[in-house]
C-alpha cells in the first residue's frame, strides 16, 4: 500500500513539472490573457482520470490598468456540461493541487461519460477553460433502412449511437460483393442524431436486387466498420397510381375508371393492388375482389354493386411490387357519385303524427323523414301531391312544407282532413305515397280523450330516456298509444330539429323507453290512437334524470337591500309535477362562517322568494336543494351576500369635559352597531335660539372597538354662554341623536364698554356709558381710570375707581384742574370674575390689585358702593381664588386748550375741525365746477367760417385757394392753416358774440372773452371766398373758437415746425405762430400750463432767425420773451420780406411774468387795415398791477399792451371802434390770480403784429 502512494506521488510530481514549464512557455507567448489552462481540449475513455493546469500571467495582473489581483490561493475550477445542468465547484483536495503560487493542478480519476467545460476561476471571474469529452471507441448503427422510389433514387437513413465523443462516418456502397468499385454517399448530419443519405439517379442502380452498404466509422478512441445489405426490390416504393385517371362509366349501383401505369416493364413479378370503397358516412365495403383488368400500358377498374344511387363514395387506391416485404405506394383518394335515381319511397307517417296548437287554428304535421342514403340524389324535399278536406281535393301550394313537417294554417278542426306525401328529388317523386287522415276534433275529444301527466325521465347510464303518462280520461274505443321522439328545437318544445321518430305502444302500458346513446336534450310525445278518433300529439311538459333525478339548484341573488335578500331559481331543468316542495336555508356568517341559520319550506311551484328582517350591512349564506317524495337533490352551491347599509344606532354615553370659554372636549362611545361603515360624525349645538353643525370623520379603529371613547374638541364657541349638543353617526344615512349634554362656557373676556360719554357740569364731571355687546360672564364690575398727559405724552396722573356691574353705568367726580397742552383720558373697561377650581388655584400667583385702597374713589358710583360691595371687590383680589378677564379700555379724550379753559379748548378743536372740513367742501366744490364747466366747452368752429365751409370746393382750400385734389386726407395743417370741423356750424347772432366765458372760472376764457376780434388769419388769407356771398358779413365769431381749434389739432412739433414755413402774408404767418404756439402748450400740458422758451421757437415769423435759440431754458417765459413781441413786423406788399426782430436781452431773471415787469412792455399800436387804413388814437395805458404779483391777457389787452385781432378785409365804422375802445377802457381790471396761461401766449403771438 505505501508503495502504491510513493509510486502515485512520484508520478505526479513528474506530470507537475512538465506541465509548468509548459505553462511558463505559453504565459510568456500569451501575456495579452490573465492565464492559461491546459490541455485546452480532452478526449478520453469512460473510466480513465484527468489533469488540468491552470496558471496565471503575473504580467497581465500587473498591467496598470487591471485593478484586480490573483494568485494561487485564489485558483479553482468549475465544471459545466453542455446540456446546461447544476455546475459543481471544485476548490479543494483531491481535486485542487498547488503547483506554485501562479499555478494549480486539477485531478479527477474514474471519469463518466461526459461532455463538459472545465473553467478556471479566480475569484468570480474566468482565467480559461477546457474541453472535456468523456465516451466510447465508435457503436454499430441498429436502424439502418433504405428506400427506393419508383426506380428512380435511393433514400437511406440511420441514427447515430449516443457518443460524447465527436465520431465521423463514411458511408458507400457496392451492387456486387467484393467488387473493387464501390460509391460514396454524401450524407446530412443537420438532424442529429438521424443521419439522411441520398443516393440520386446518377449513381442509383435501379436494375441491381440487391446494394451492399459499409459504414466507417471512426473517432479519437479507435475505429468500426459495419456492412448492411439491401434488397431493392423490396425497399421499392412505387408512384402514386392514377396518372390520367378519367371515369368510364356509372350508373346507380355502379362505377369504372381508367388510368395508365408507366414503368410497368421494370415490375419483376407483377402487382398488387389495394382498392377501398367507402360511402360518405358509412363503413368501408368489404369485397373480396373487385373487377379489373390491368395490359401493359393501361389499367381499368369497375366498382360495381354499390348500395346507394345518387351517393358520394371515397376510393382509395394503392400498389406495391409483388414481394413478400414490398410496401404499397402513397394512395390515391377519388371521389365520386353513383348516377341519381328517384327516391324509392316516401316518408312514414302513422296515426296521431299531428299537432294542433292551442288556438285551434292552426295544425302541424310531422313525419319521419328519409335518411340522406336514400334520397338518391340532389335537390332533395317532400311534397304533398294529394290533400282533400272531407274528401273534396283542395289546393295545398297554402300549406307551409318544410323538411320534417307541414304546417297548415286556418286549420278547421270540425271537418276531416286527408293528405298523401311523397318524396322527390331532381330526378321525380316516389312512386308511392304516405297517407295521412286528420279526423273531425270535438270538446269532448280534448277533454277526455288525451293523455295526462306527460313525462319523461332521462337515464343517464345510457343516455335513454322513459316516457311516461296517464290514459284518457275516456279509455273506451282506445286501440293503442304512439310515441313520438326527435331532438330538441331551441326554445320550441314542440318543434323538431332533424327527423322525428316513433313506436307504437299497446293500450295497457303507460310509458316507453328510446333505444340507447341518445342526444341528452330530446323532445317526446304521445297520441292517444282511438277508433274514428285522435287528438294528434302531446307533447312532455318536462324530464327529469333518473340516476340523479333532481338536479343540482342553481340560485341567484337578484335584489338585495339593508333587510332582504330576494332569491330566485329556474325549474328549466326539472319537472314541477314531480316536485314536492323547495328547501331554502340562509344563514347569518359571523368569523367567516354561517351562524344563526334559518330553514324555509316552499312550496313545488315556487320561482322565488324573499327573506326579510335581516340585520342590515350583514353577510348571509344562502342555499338550497329541490326534493320530491323519493329523493331530494343536492345542495346547491351556497351563495354568499351581504345586505345593504342602514343608518347605525345612535352614538352612545355623550360626556363633556374641560369646559373654557371658547372650547368644550366632547367624548362619546360609537354606536353599538354600525349597520354599515361610519363614515363620519355629525354635531349639532343650540344656543341663542339657534342651531349650528359641526362635522368629523370616523376613525377605522372604531369600526374594531366600539368601546373606545371618540373625543374631540369643538371651539369658537362664546363664553358665558348656555348650550345643548347632541351628536349623530353617518353611514350611508344618518342615525337618532346621541343623549343631550347642557353646559355653560366659562367666563371669558367681554368687548369693551360703549357710548362713553363725559358730562362737564362746573365743578363736577359725570361719565356715563352703555353694557358691553358680548358681555361673555356676569360683569361683575367695572373699573375706570383718568389718565392724565402732558405736551409730551408723559402720564402724569392715573387714577382707578371701580364700580359694581349691578349698579347704573355712570360715575361723578370732580372736575380735574386743567393745565394748558395737557390731555385727560377717561377710561372704562368691564370685568368678569372666574372663580377657580381648587387644581387651578395652587397654579395661580397673587394678584398685585388690591381694592382696600381704593375706597378713596376719583369716580363715585351712582349709587355708591356698599360695604358689602367693596368687600367683595376686595375678595377678588385674591389670585387663588378668583381669575380676572378684563376687557380692554372704552377711551374718551379731553385735551386743555392754552389758557387752561377745558371748555375752551374743546371748543376751540371744535372750531378747527368745522373751518377744515369747510375749506376742503369749497376747495372741492370749486374744483368740480371748474372741471364740469371746462368739459362743457363744445368745440364748434365760428358761424363764419362754417358758412364758408358749407361749399365743399372753398371749405377743402379754407381761403388758400386749393383745389379739391390738392386737399389731404382725413383733415391736418396745411401751410399753416389748421382743417377744422365740416359739420353744419351754428347760426350766431349778435347777441351771441361774442361767448360768455367769464362764469367759467377759466383764465383763458376770459383771455379770449376780452380779445373779441373777429376772426384769425385763417379766415382773412383769401378774401374772394367771402366777396362771392351777397349777403354783408355782419359779426365774426369769437377768436376764443379758433384757439381752441387750433390747439386740438397741433399736438406735436413736428407740426409747429411745418405751421411756420409758410408765411405769404402776416395775417398768415401770425396765425401759422398762434397756432404753433398753442400746439407746444398742448404738448407740455404736464408742466403745470406754462410755457417753455423751447415752445416759443415758432413765434417768430422767420424760422432763420439766428437768435430764435438763445431764450433761457429755464422751463418758463421770461419777460424778455414778451418784451421782444414790441417790434411789430409792417409788411408793405404780400410779398415783402419780413423784418428780424432785434436780439433778446435778458432784462430779468424771473421765469415768471410778474406784475411788476409789464412796465417793461410798451402799449401796442393799432395795425393799419390791408384794404381801409383807418387810425384809432388813444392815451397809452399803464399796465395794471394786482395784489397776485402776476398777470394775465386780460390785463394786457385792457392795459393797452396788446389789441384786439381786427380782420384785413373789412373795418367797422369808426364811430363804432371808439366806442368798444370806451367800454374796455370803462370796464373794471379783473384780479386775476393767475400765471400766464398758454392759451395767453397763443393770444399774444395770434396779436404780435399789433405790438
């Protein structure tokens, strides 16, 4: 034994180091891989061992980028065979040696045969693996068979022995033994493990008997050679037979075809045929021969004597060699029909084979019909050839035929009927002919000549039925009885589907038996055959099964409310004639099983029945079973429902706890049965005669508990105040009220008192005021404090008084002594006393108020207060015993005036107060007048004007002597000239010129009510416009009108700049610069209404004016400005050039015009007329100052620092112009308190021609 270890152990020593220098060699040549495992494939026999190394390429591991480390320890395989079994892990002795610390040894000894990978792992990855193939030398083949197809190839196909080792195989074969020639097959291995080897025509020998085959075959453990011999004629399959095939002739019993047989040379032996003839759903026929004859080329074949004319048959045709062992051809299926013939008879009918409904108007009758075998040929039906009516031959195309019955309608049942019946087909009808007679039917015959008690019962053993019945009531004259049966019609108990058969039962038996291997759902009937007599056929009301004779129940539950449960059945399944009675069990299911059952007998016609008084939200299981006096069916399956929710019981024990003066806890056991689920809780509170709700979830731990207490805190509730709660549980309805609970809230803080007032009688003050709104306790007293402060809102005094809340709400003191700039604060707050409970005074601190030392009241209660009053103010003093709820403070204030009057002081604010509130009425009450009569001011153009403008060809130039398509769209400014309004202007007369605008507060209206010329530029540039009217021009309108215009239509400088480039006349130029003027205004309306040096560029007549740009920037107008408007500009011709007036000189600082500078203005000389020059002198006025420091147009116009606009075009008498020259001197200067105005510089620039 040592000696077999030492011997072992030294040979594996030696295989170990052979193996790893190997390993060293290949790790060197493979350092791309983490190892190597050899031998990388293996081949051995069943029972042999195995070695395997493993080692690991130390310079793979220590490549920077491989994390992972490995050595010896870490090696060990894992075995896993192809077909996908459990791996096995092998990781220690006497599998795994350790070579070094880079490679392993695996051994296995006694090897099974297998086919396997062996994987070398290191730790759970893979370093390679190895092949193992564990088998046997090559098997011999068990199947090998061949077969050859019409001499034409050779097909042969044998299944390789299970091997795991990879075996080749070579197959050939030879047509003589020991020949020196011999052909090779190529053969398929796709199907593994069968092999398929094709020999084609090319090297197939069709002539040769006999093909001797030698299987190589040969693996890594050794070699086998195999030889197989062949017969080829009995391995020959031959084609198909049939090859144009045609028929040669047939009759009703007969049939011949022809085909040809080709090769039929080739056949050594002869044939054998195989033929089969089978009728469509018949048996095949046996024959022990049938006729045939067979030449070289063709073949014939009679099938004669065939059962049925007109009949589909199936032939199949075989052949084979005339060999022992030969096998017959793939077969030929031919169908064909026998010729047709008429039908060989008609249906059968007996007596009774009718049916009369139960309108007695209308009759079926029934027949058997003919099997489809013997209808011998298509279009295949019955007909009625003969039908008489009390033996009158009457028209039957109105009977209604179909293919097992006839019905006819407008049955008279009084009279005899007769019919005949045959049958027919596409050839003829049957030679003979079913008779059928329908006696006369009386009363008497229905009511005592029928069977009763019709009923069949269903054998299910062997698929049989029984019917049975009672004789008539008259038995007399009976000969016998006809059952009748046929399969069941859907819904029709007495229609057949298919034919109807029948029997004749003799008069002493009541009941018949069908044969076997009936259809389980049949229709049966019984006539009742009489001499002269017969009521037809009766059908069975019902069936019953007699191995099991009362089925099975199969109830529902259809309707199902909070208390009832409504079951209904079917008796579809069962007879109620047989049945004794119903037996209906529920059962109330607690912890998931029935409890509480309950059984009801009902009675056999039953069909449903309600179970009422059930507990509501309840499962309950339902069954029941069927029973007659025999027997009683099964249970049926029990049905499990539950009732419907209810409204739950009323919620139990309601208690209140920790009652404060705006929250109660409320607590309350859930009701004893919910009779549902409690979805929520509803509360309802009374207090002050009126009802609120309050609402909460239900909790899903009620529904387990229904002891637990469910609290809740219910708050905004008032203090001092009586309320009734009661509660209500809410499944899917509401439940009683819970019991009422009645309880007060606490005392809480009351609102402060009202309607203080203080009433100062000389020497003494009274303070009066009313109850608190919420009072929220008893009001126990009230305390009341003067507070006195100084100028600077130090308390300088406080003094409290206190006063029980029985007595009257008022206090007199004295009048406290009032030093000036000081202010005394009158304060009343009411008290609530809550008297604490005896856990709640040891949490309490003493109160600091003590009351003994205000018996010395400021304020004295009315009436006083008793001893007894203060010593129970005195007792509430004390923390312990009593907690104050104190409101907050009613406050009246008195401030002394300077003198150290109150009286005067309070009357003095008094005063202010009233002064304010009037200044603000005037103020706003002066605003809103100026504003409602600004937007009073209708923008309409001078009745001049708009007279002119009623022409359409002068109205579109306005006087410039523009044609209509020189005239822009939509109105705008042209040369100047401002496009006014084309409406019918007003009609004005001179009492209406010139416009009243001095009620309107507006500066600028009075500025134009003062400038009353006749008219602007715009209307004097072409006098011809006006020379046309006859009529004289009497009155101009005012030149407020066209200011306004203007200014509406200049918005932007854009259009200044284009108003002042054109200038053909001065009349012209100065109204392009007022209306340039106003348009700036317009623009810088947001600057309070005055106007900036930057708006007066226009003013001038010359936009080249070098010095148009050098007026101050400022924001307003200097009086420079209008100082420059002195030096009028004379134009000699229209087409003169226009004087540049002298540089400006700063002559003041101001932005403002100011009364004071209007000396600086020198009065405005009167401008000579273009057409009459007339001269109007006056003294020069001087210029008016007001109190304002500011002036307006209207003082300048009356001042004689600026004229009227008097128009080029004509000139009123002079007699005239002195006397309106007289009225504006006489008129008083009006005091103006205003700045100059924009519409003011618009009037003075429209005038600058006159300065």
């Amino acid at each position: 034994m040592v000696n077999t270890i030492f011997y072992r152990g030294a040979k594996m020593a030696i295989v170990l180091l052979v193996l790893l220098v190997f390993n060293v060699q290949l790790a060197l040549s493979n350092k791309g891989s983490p190892g190597l495992v050899l031998p990388q494939r293996v081949e051995l026999p069943i029972g042999s061992d195995l070695n395997i190394s493993c080692t690991i390429d130390t310079e793979y591991f220590n490549q920077p980028e491989i994390i992972q480390t490995c050595n010896a320890s870490h090696l060990y395989f894992k075995m896993s065979t192809h077909l996908g079994s459990k791996e096995t892990v092998y990781k220690t002795q006497p599998y795994i040696w350790y070579v070094n610390d880079t490679s392993i040894l695996f051994t296995a000894h006694n090897l099974s045969e297998q086919d396997a990978a062996y994987v070398c792992m290191c730790d759970m990855n893979g370093i390679d693996q190895s092949r193992v193939y564990v088998g046997t030398p090559p098997a011999k083949v068990q199947d090998f068979e061949c077969t050859s197809y019409n001499w034409d190839y050779m097909f042969c196909n044998f299944t390789t022995p299970k091997n795991s080792i990879i075996t080749k195989y070579n197959v050939s074969f030879e047509t003589q033994k020991n020949s020196s020639y011999r052909y090779y097959i190529d053969c398929n291995f796709d199907g593994a493990p069968i092999v398929n080897c094709n020999i084609t025509s090319e090297t197939y020998r069709k002539f040769n008997e006999y093909f001797y085959f030698r299987l190589e075959m040969t693996n890594a453990l050794g070699q086998e050679i195999q030889y197989v011999e062949v017969n080829n004629m009995e391995r020959m399959l031959l084609a198909r037979p049939g090859e144009q095939l045609k028929e040669l002739n047939r009759t009703k019993d007969s049939v011949c075809i022809g085909w040809i047989m080709p090769r039929r040379s080739n056949f050594i032996g002869g044939f054998l045929w195989s033929v089969l003839v089978t009728p469509e759903n018949f048996s095949t026929i046996t024959r022990p021969m049938w006729r045939n004859n067979s030449s070289t080329v063709y073949d014939t074949l009679c099938l004669t004597e065939l059962p049925y004319a007109g009949y589909k048959y199936l032939l199949e045709l075989r052949v084979r060699i005339n060999k022992t062992k030969s096998r017959y051809s793939q077969p030929l299926n031919y169908y064909f029909y026998t010729a047709p013939e008429r039908p060989d008879r008609p249906p059968r009918v007996t007596n009774g084979s009718f049916y009369v409904y139960s309108s007695e108007k209308q009759l079926t009758v029934y027949w058997e019909q003919l099997e489809k075998q013997e209808q011998n040929g298509d279009n295949f039906t019955y007909v009625i050839s003969e039908y008489r009516v009390n033996g009158t031959l009457t028209n039957s195309t109105n009977i209604k035929m179909d293919m097992n019955s006839a019905t006819i309608d407008n049955w008279n049942k009084s009279v005899q009927h007769e019919l005949f019946i045959r049958s027919s087909n596409n050839v003829n009808t049957s030679v003979e002919a079913s008779r059928l007679v329908i006696p006369p039917i009386t009363s008497d015959d229905t009511s005592q000549r029928e069977p009763k008690n019709i009923r069949s019962v269903y054998h299910s053993s062997n698929a049989s039925y029984t019917l049975s019945w009672k004789e008539p009531n008259n038995s007399s004259d009976l000969i016998n009885y006809t059952v009748f049966w046929c399969n069941s019609k859907t819904a029709l108990q007495s229609k057949c589907n298919g034919s109807i058969h029948f029997e004749h039962v003799a008069r002493d038996r009541q009941q018949f038996t069908t044969r076997s291997a009936q259809s389980t759902s049949l229709n049966m009937a019984v006539s009742a055959n009489y001499v002269n007599r017969n009521t037809g056929m009766h059908w069975m009301s019902c069936t019953r099964d007699v191995s099991d004779d009362l089925a099975k129940m199969e109830p529902c539950i259809e309707e199902v409310t909070n208390s009832s449960l409504a079951v209904k059945w079917s008796t579809e399944r069962v007879c109620p004639a047989i049945l004794s009675g119903y037996n209906l069990t529920y059962c109330q299911r607690s912890a998931g099983k029935p409890d509480n059952c309950t059984t009801k007998v009902l009675d056999s016609n039953a069909v449903d029945y309600t179970i009422h008084n059930l507990e509501p939200y309840t499962y309950y299981s339902v069954k029941m079973f069927m029973y007659s006096s025999s027997r009683a069916s099964k249970y049926s399956d029990e049905l499990i429902n539950r009732t419907g929710e209810a409204a739950p019981t009323q919620p139990r024990q309601l208690q209140y706890s920790r009652v404060g003066n705006t929250s109660v806890i409320l607590a309350w056991k859930p009701p004893l049965k919910a009779n549902g689920v409690v979805r929520a809780y509803e509360g309802s509170f009374r207090h002050h005669n009126k009802t609120e709700y309050f609402k909460l979830p239900a909790s899903t731990d009620e529904l387990v508990d229904n002891e637990k207490l469910v609290t809740y805190e219910l708050g905004n509730l008032t203090a001092f105040t009586y309320y009734e709660i009661s509660i209500r549980a809410r499944t899917l309805y509401s439940s009683e009220p819970s019991n009422v609970v009645r309880f007060r809230t606490a005392v809480g803080v009351s609102s402060p008192p009202s309607h203080l007032s203080a009433e100062n009688k000389l020497e003494t003050m009274t303070l009066e005021w009313s109850a608190p709104l919420q009072p929220a306790g008893r009001l126990e007293y009230y305390e009341i404090s003067v507070r006195e402060r100084d100028e600077n809102n130090s308390v300088i005094s406080q003094i409290s008084s206190y006063i029980s809340g029985q007595q009257n709400r008022s206090c007199v003191m004295m009048t406290p002594i009032c030093t000036p700039m000081h202010t005394f604060y009158y304060q009343v707050r009411a008290v609530n006393v809550e008297e604490l409970q005896q856990e709640q005074q040891e949490l309490e601190e003493h109160n600091s108020l003590r009351y003994t030392s205000a018996r010395r009241q400021q304020c004295t209660a009315q009436p006083p207060l008793s001893a007894s009053d203060w010593q129970q103010l005195e007792n509430y003093a004390n923390a312990t015993l009593y907690r104050l709820h104190k409101s907050s403070w009613m406050v009246h204030q008195v401030s002394c005036s300077p003198d150290g009057s109150n009286n005067t002081k309070a009357l003095l604010t008094s005063v202010q107060l009233i002064v304010i509130v009037i200044v603000l009425f005037g103020v706003g009450h002066t605003a809103i007048r100026k504003y409602q009569k600004m937007s009073d001011i209708d923008l309409e153009l001078p009745s001049g004007l708009k007279e002119t403008l009623k022409k359409p060809m002068e109205s579109s130039a306005l006087g410039l002597g523009m044609t209509a398509g020189d005239r822009p769209n939509n109105g705008g400014i042209i040369g100047g000239i401002i496009d006014s309004r084309l409406d019918s202007p007003p009609q004005y007369s001179p009492q209406d010129l010139p416009h009243d605008f001095s009620g309107s507060g507006n500066e600028s209206a009075k500025l134009l009510l003062a400038n009353n010329s006749s008219s602007s530029g715009c209307c004097m540039e072409r006098l011809d416009a006006y020379e046309e009217d006859p009529q004289p021009v009497t009155s101009l309108p005012p030149a407020s009108y066209m200011s306004m215009s203007q200014s509406n239509y200049l918005d932007d400088d854009s259009i200044n700049a284009h108003a002042t480039e054109l200038h053909p006349t001065s009349a012209v130029t100065a109204a392009a610069a007022a209306a340039a003027a106003a348009a700036a205004a317009a623009d810088d309306a947001a600057t309070g209404g005055y106007i900036k040096p930057t708006q007066m560029k226009n003013w001038t007549a010359n936009s080249s004016n070098p010095n148009a740009n050098s007026l101050p920037l400022s924001g307003y107008v200097p009086v420079q400005v209008l100082q420059q408007a002195r030096h009028p500009q004379t134009p000699a011709t229209t087409t003169a050039t226009v004087q540049q007036p002298p540089p400006l000189h700063l002559l003041s600082s101001s932005n403002y015009v100011q009364a004071a500078d209007l000396h600086k203005l020198k009065a405005a000389a009167p401008a000579a007329a273009a057409t009459t020059p007339t001269t109007i002198t006056s003294p020069q006025p001087q210029p008016p100052v007001n109190s304002f420091g500011y002036t307006a147009m209207e003082q300048l116009q009356r001042g004689g620092l600026m004229k009227p606009t008097v128009p080029s075009y004509t000139q009123p008498p002079q007699h005239l112009q002195h006397q309106r020259l007289l009225q504006q001197q006489q008129q008083p200067h009006p005091n103006i308190g205003g700045y100059v105005t924009p519409q003011d510089l618009n009037a003075i620039a429209h005038n600058r021609h006159m300065l």
